[in-house]
C-alpha cells in the first residue's frame, strides 16, 4: 500500500537460500509502486553468489553492509567494503561473491522492482537441496530476462579461491 508507514527490523522481512547465498525480502515492488526492490543477501566466506550473468530488465546497486565483496562487471574486477555501493547496470555480464574470510551482507537495491519474485522461485525451485530441474530453471530464466553462464562457475571458483554451493550449517 502505497503511503503506508513501514520499519523493517534486523530480523524483519521472509528470508530463504537461494543455492549458495541467502535472501532476506525487504521491501517488495508491491511497496514501492514498482519502483525498486531491496533484498539483504548474506554471503558465508569465500562463496560465489551466482555464476556470470546479465539483467535485460532492471539496475541492481549492491551496497556493503559488513564483510569484503568482490565483483565481476564486465572484465574489470571491483571490491567494495562496507558503506561502499556497487552498481551493476543491466545488459552488463556480472557476478559478485565474499571476497573475506568472515560473513558479509549486502542491501540488493533492485530497479525497476520484479527481480525478487524471481528469488522466491528460485527459492521454491532449490527445495531438497539439489540441483533444480534444467527444464523448470532455464524456463524461469527466461520469465525473467536473465541470462545465466554456467560454464563461468569453474573459472571464477579458481581465479577467486571461492566455493559455490550450500554454505555449512
């Protein structure tokens, strides 16, 4: 409801995994008129969030809250410490990960809103642990105009000193 007094706690918001990342849902597009998203994304040490990918429809702005994170935007590398923003535009081919040895946490600005109903079925998709079907993934993908590079995973695991997958319990 647009207008509508909203405070959203430290421990606020529906949270989820989302394969090697995770997803805390803080303000919906719902909310913001379709304007943006914002979405926290805790990354345990050293694991990459996604492999490359790129945005055909919305910005996303990374801002640090804690911890070391790097990304791939484009070819060039960046690494942000906590109060610096990254932006990630879309059309540009990019990844980001903990680039530290303790937890980070970043606020995911999404623009225009709509991404974070992809997380909540991603989050839907990853249910039981394994691997998503390819099918049901490559079909969400394309709902959403996103591109995904699965073959860049190996590369940026070795280049970074990163993992990929569920973070331990």
């Amino acid at each position: 409801m647009a207008g509508a007094v909203k405070i959203v706690g430290p421990a606020d918001g529906k949270a989820g995994t989302l394969g090697s990342i995770g997803v805390r849902f803080m303000v919906g597009g719902d909310e913001s008129g379709g304007g943006f998203s914002l979405v926290e994304h805790p990354m345990a040490p050293r694991h990459l969030a996604a492999p490359m990918h790129r945005h055909s429809r919305e910005d996303e702005y990374s801002f640090v809250l804690e911890g070391r994170l790097g990304a791939l935007l484009g070819d060039e590398v960046v690494l942000g410490e906590p109060g610096d923003l990254v932006f990630k535009p879309r059309g540009q081919w990019h990844t980001f990960w903990n680039a530290g040895d303790t937890p980070a946490r970043i606020l995911e600005i999404i623009s225009p809103a709509g991404f974070e109903v992809y997380f909540e079925e991603l989050i839907d998709l990853l249910v039981g642990g394994g691997p998503p079907d390819p099918a049901a993934m490559q079909a969400l993908t394309a709902r959403y105009g996103l591109e995904v590079d699965l073959s860049s995973i190996p590369g940026l695991l070795q280049e970074h000193g990163l993992v990929f997958g569920p973070p331990p319990a």
